[in-house]
C-alpha cells in the first residue's frame, strides 16, 4: 500500500517575517509551528512541511549566496525560544543547528555567509556562517558556525535594554571583507555594528525615523555602494547611502563660498574601521538619500530587488518593494532625469474584511512580487509587459486558513471537491482544478463560502449545493450556492453544470452573495430585480462608496480565484436558520444496549478523529483510520469474524503518517472520499485507490492519495 500526499493548505503565520522567497524559487513560510516549502511554478504545490518547534514561528529566511544560486539552507525563529538551522539533503530539509540561548519568544533570525559557498574548495564544507537573532528578552544574540562545522557558538550578546530590536540585516562593508550588522527597534534609531578583533562594536547611529522601526534591507548598487532602506511605523521610508569614498564635510563659511554651478551634497556622516584584509583604517561615510512618503499606514516591510545578470555581469537595479498595513504595496525608482526616488507602480487589496500586508517580496527575477497579510492571505502580481503596456497582474498562489481547522466534508454527489470550516471564521471549499493552458492539474481554495462573525465549529453537506454550518453563536445555518459561483466552478473542476444551472435559471435564485456591513453571515444579491426575492434577503446592486468591499460583482473564471475574488466574489447566501433552546429536557439514548464486537485497539496517544473507508478492501477486512492527539494518522485493517476475534487479530496496522507527514497538532477531523478512485484521475489499476482529507488544529487541511490497496 502507498500513500502521499496530494494536497496542503495552510495560511501564513500572522507575523512580519515569516515567509521568505527564495532564489531557488521556492516561497518557504511559517504556517502554526510548521514550515511549509512550496514551489513557485505551477501548480505551485506544496513539496515539503518541515517540523521541530514547539511553538509558533514568527520568522523564516533563506540564507542568500553572494552568487544568486538557490539557496539550500533555511533558518526560523519561534517562541519556543529557538532558532533551527534547516539543510536541503537528499531532496529535503533536515535540521542540522538548534540556537538555544535565548530566554524568551525570538522574533526575527537572519543569516549571513561570509563567503559564498562557490567559494569553498571543498563543496560538502559550509563557510563561516553568522546569525543574528532578536529576541523579547531584548537582546540581540550573535552566532558563528566556522567552517566544516554544523554547530553555532553564541560569540555575541548585545543588550538593547528595556527596548527591543525589531528589524536585523547583515552586508560585508564596501570593498572590505568586515560584516556589518545593521538594527533597527523600537528607540526609532537605525545601529550599525561592525567586526573588530572578533566582537561587533557600534559605529554608527542613524535617526530620522519618529516611530518604531519595522524593517531593513541592504543591497550594494552597481557603484560598489551599500543603500540601506529602512521602514517605521511613521509612515515613512528612508534610504542611506554608505559609501568607502570618504569626503570631507564643508563648514558653513565653505558652502557660502560655493560657485552656482557647484553641487550642494547632503551631510555625510563618517566613521572608521580597522580592516585585516587592507592592512588599516578604512573611511565610511553615510548619507541621507531619499525620504519616501506614500503609504497612509504603518510600513512593515522594504525590500530590494534582486541582483540579475546580463552579459555575465552583475547588475543591480535601483527598485524598492515597500508593504504597508493600508493594504498597499508601492514599486519605488529613482527618476532617469532627477534622480530623485518616486512612486512607480502600487498594488493592493481592495474591499474585503482584511486588515494589510506584513511583508512583501520578489521572485528571482524581479518579475513577479507577493505579500503575505494580517489574516495569512498570500497576494502574487505578475508583470505583463508588451508593446503597448506595462502592468502586473494577479497571479495564483497557495494559501489556506489561519487558525484551528474544526471540521471537513467533501461533496457527497461525485466527491469532487471538499469543504473545510475554522476558527478563522470562515468556510473554504477546495477542488481540482485543470489549466487549459498547460492540461495540469492540482488543487487549490476555489471558493470561501461563508464569512462569520464567529468561530466555526462545524459543517454537513446537504446535497453538492448546499451545506449546513455550526459556529460559536449556537445558531445553525443553511447555505445554498448561488448560480455565478456554480458557473465558475464547473468550469474550473470540469464539471457539467447545465442542468442545475437551467433550473436555477428558471427560479427566483440569486446570482452571488456578499456580507451587510455589520453582518455576521451573507446575504442574496440579485442583479434581475425584476424577481421578487424573499423577505429580507436582497442586497440592491447600487453602488454604495463608504462600503465598496460588501458588493458583489458577477465574474467568469477560468483559473483559481485570487484573494480578492474569495473574499468578494465566492460567498454562498444563506438560506435558513436553525436555532435550539438551551433548555432540552431529558434526553434518552436511541442506540439500545450496545456490546462490543471487536478485540480493543490501542493506540499510543488519545484517538482525536476516526473514518471508515467506504467500501471493504480485498480480504473483505475494513479500512479505518485513525487521527491522534499528537497529529499522526494510524491506518489500519479490521477484520470481524469468529476466528479473527478468537485469535485477537482483528487489527492490522497498514500505515502511519508521522507529524511531518500528517499533523503537528491534534487532528480534529478525518474524512475519507465517499466514492472510490482519486479526483480527477482515471484509474487504470486493477488495485483498490482512495482518497482521505484530513484537519487539524494546525492550521492544515491535507488530502492523500492511498494506491495498490490490497
């Protein structure tokens, strides 16, 4: 019997930094206290989940190489108190270094190779590697792994007294091969620290910024200088220029004396470094370049875009990626004529429930930026460049829910798709889509049904269209799928959809949903107003400008919806409410006298979900999986006759799906597909195959395919 896994869905850790994109092209991101690596190319799948904190992560990145190759370590941060070290061996991730050290939560890790792995002769040897690590213990910790070693030594303990450091980014000074550290926290002042006789010392402190410091990014420009970008919760970018070309600063009386034709420069702040490599002192200077106003939020995230190479040369280009909490991400250049840094593109969310972005990020190639946001929503924009425009478009990506997945059930009709409920407050429909493009496959959330305004606990289909849902409020609700949204998914799972959507046609059926201000559940919208709708139901289609996110507009698919799109333009209305008195009376069991028909199985931590598969296997045996308390999925044979009872071999286990496989956290729900064969693919075996989704309080929903069945 094989199994693997076809599907994962989680959402990103609501964090700043936890999610990187590397130059491998792989998007690695915390997802509850799991890692998730996914691949960046369609189907844009998720290949590895990568266990060993006990707690949430709140940051993860790449370790860059100074050659632009994919990158094949990874570190992350969790408030569990340690840093793992994560290493690509054998087509996965294996952690090889626990930083532990730290005596609370660590926010943010960042790791920085002083040479670059080309440069190692011995190419199964890592080169003398640092990691700076903050923490809310309001210190900043150094590491240092030498060379041909995997464990990191603590060099370093920086005190950043009863403050915090928010913001860390590591750069080798111009020209030199001294490491510089840059932080930036909540005194609203940018520190650098440089190498000196193996301690890092302050040599320079940066203000400007009138609120806490969010994030910075270093890169070196085609002139051999560093550019420091840095972002505050005031609103504001600042961008320094640290350059090894010192000058000297002109008094007053000097710049009186300036000819007009001669150029004013802006102050430059200097400071002086012994250098090995050199043989001396080296002259620094820092200069102001920019001030970047344009965001009406705080500012979470700057980053530069990537070196490329044309013609085997290194090239930098002079592009900065900003996030902002106002649900905005702005492209920033430097005019041809002026130089001076303006606004070149901006991108956003628009409408919805959500809060902004926490971070955003490039693809290896520039050509591509996504940004992660306050419910763990992922956005990807594509650049589309011809003749006649320039512009970026959305694109499709992973995502999932954000909190504990409660429960799951997949389409009782054909079993084509499955629908997943959550603490996160909503109710997320997942399917099989096929690109005409490419003629691939893959799944992917193709609808949220349902927005509330309590935590869901709860869900049952009632036929392929309609479900019924269970939250907080102790109130059960009836949704039926209204005709846009059927449209949409039939053509995207392939599905025939004709005759409902006819019958639809000829009934007072609504064509979308969207959510009433101040709602807690979705309400009709009919766009034939001719159509008497019942009662209250009827959202009129004006156009109301203080709450454009609530409307809903009418759309034809062919690929994945983007968030957007899920939060606007998928939502099922609501077609009863079932409510129950809190006072039920007596209640009498309607089973009778129940004995037990099987030997006990015992298992290694509570039994948390359970689910039969829907028909028996060869040896006319059961198949029953099991999910526990420990998030493992135990998979076993029951066989029930007199003998197998007698001999007490009822049970025979036929798999186990360990937490990097199956769940970190309890499974909540186990549920196997009700028909045999696997979605969308013909079976040309004569063996048995299922399909079983799983849930969790992870964050996860997961769907396996289980073959040679025998």
């Amino acid at each position: 019997m094989d199994i693997r896994v076809v599907y994962t869905s989680s959402a990103c850790n609501r964090t700043p930094f936890s999610a990187d994109w590397g130059q491998n092209n792989l998007l690695a991101y915390g997802a509850c206290r799991a890692i998730i690596v996914c691949q960046q190319k369609f189907p844009n799948q998720v290949i590895h989940t990568l266990t060993g904190h006990k707690d949430r992560i709140n940051s993860v990145q790449w370790i860059r190489r100074q050659s632009q190759d994919g990158e094949i370590e990874l570190i992350s941060s969790s408030t569990d108190k340690t840093v793992i070290v994560w290493r690509k061996e054998n087509h996965t991730f294996q952690s090889v270094a626990h930083l532990v050290g730290h005596t609370s939560t660590v926010t943010l890790a960042r790791g920085f190779y002083l040479k670059d792995l080309d440069a190692v002769a011995d190419s199964n040897c890592l080169p003398c590697t640092l990691i700076a690590t903050a923490s809310v213990d309001s210190t900043v910790r150094i590491w240092k792994r030498v060379a041909d070693e995997d464990d990191f030594t603590c060099i370093q303990t920086l005190s950043f007294g009863t403050g915090f450091a928010l913001a860390l980014s590591w750069i080798k000074l111009p020209g030199t091969a001294v490491p510089l550290l840059v932080c930036g926290g909540d005194d609203q002042k940018i520190h650098l620290l440089v190498e000196q006789e193996t301690k890092f010392v302050s040599v320079q402190t940066l203000p400007g910024h009138e609120d806490w410091i969010r994030d910075i990014d270093l890169t070196v420009d085609d002139q051999g200088d560093v550019l420091l970008a840095s972002c505050s919760q005031d609103h504001y970018i600042r961008i320094w220029r640290l350059s090894s070309h010192c000058t000297k600063s002109l008094s007053s009386s000097e710049i009186d004396r300036l000819h007009l034709n001669d150029d004013i420069q802006m102050k430059k702040t200097t400071f002086t470094i012994e250098t090995k490599d050199k043989g001396g002192s080296v002259c620094f200077g820092l200069t102001l370049e920019s001030v970047l106003q344009g965001h009406e939020g705080w500012i979470y995230s700057v980053c530069w875009h990537p070196p490329v190479t044309e013609g085997g040369v290194r090239r930098q280009p002079l592009v900065l990626l900003s996030a902002s909490i106002d649900k905005t991400l702005i492209l920033w250049h430097p005019d041809q004529e002026t130089g001076i840094w303006i606004e070149q593109v901006r991108v956003g969310a628009v409408g919805g429930n959500t809060l902004g972005f926490y971070g955003g990020m490039f693809s290896p190639d520039g050509q591509s930026i996504m940004s992660h946001g306050f419910q763990g929503s992922f956005h990807v924009w594509h650049r589309h460049q011809t003749q006649d425009s320039d512009s970026w478009v959305p694109g499709i990506t992973v995502g999932g829910h954000f909190a504990s997945v409660e429960d799951i059930a997949w389409d009782p009709d054909g079993g084509e798709f499955i629908i997943s409920v959550s603490l996160d407050q909503t109710t997320r429909l997942h399917g099989y889509w096929k690109s005409e493009d490419t003629n691939e496959r893959s799944w992917h959330e193709l609808g949220r049904p349902q927005i509330h305004g309590y935590d869901m606990q709860c869900i049952a289909m009632i036929n392929r269209w309609s479900f019924a849902s269970g939250a907080d409020e102790k109130v059960i609700r009836v949704f039926e799928a209204p005709k846009n949204f059927i449209e949409n998914l039939g053509r995207l799972i392939s599905l025939d959809v004709a005759d409902f959507i006819h019958q639809k046609s000829d009934s007072a059926a609504p064509d979308g949903a969207s959510v009433p201000a101040l709602g807690l559940s979705n309400k009709a919208v009919f766009h034939d107003t001719t159509v008497p709708p019942s009662g209250d139901r009827e959202i009129r289609t004006s156009f109301n400008p203080q709450y454009p996110e609530l409307y809903f507009s009418p759309l034809k698919l062919n690929a994945p919806p983007s968030e957007d799109n899920l939060l606007q333009n998928t939502l099922w209305p609501e077609a009863v409410i079932w409510t129950q008195a809190t006072d039920v009376g007596q209640r009498q069991g309607c089973l009778g006298n129940c004995t037990a028909c099987s030997v006990p199985l015992e298992l290694p931590d509570s039994i948390t979900a359970v689910d039969f598969a829907p028909c028996k296997i060869a040896d006319n045996s059961y198949l029953i999986a099991f999910g526990l308390d420990n998030g493992s999925i135990h998979i076993y044979k029951w066989l029930v006759n007199d003998k197998a009872i007698s001999d007490h071999k009822c049970w025979s286990q036929v798999l186990i799906l360990n937490q990097r496989v199956a769940h970190h956290l309890t499974v909540k729900r186990l549920s196997f597909r009700p028909f045999v064969g696997e979605v969308g693919v013909e079976n040309t075996s004569s063996k048995l195959t299922l399909q079983l989704a799983s849930c969790g309080a992870d964050h996860l929903v997961k769907i396996y395919t289980i073959q040679n069945i025998s």
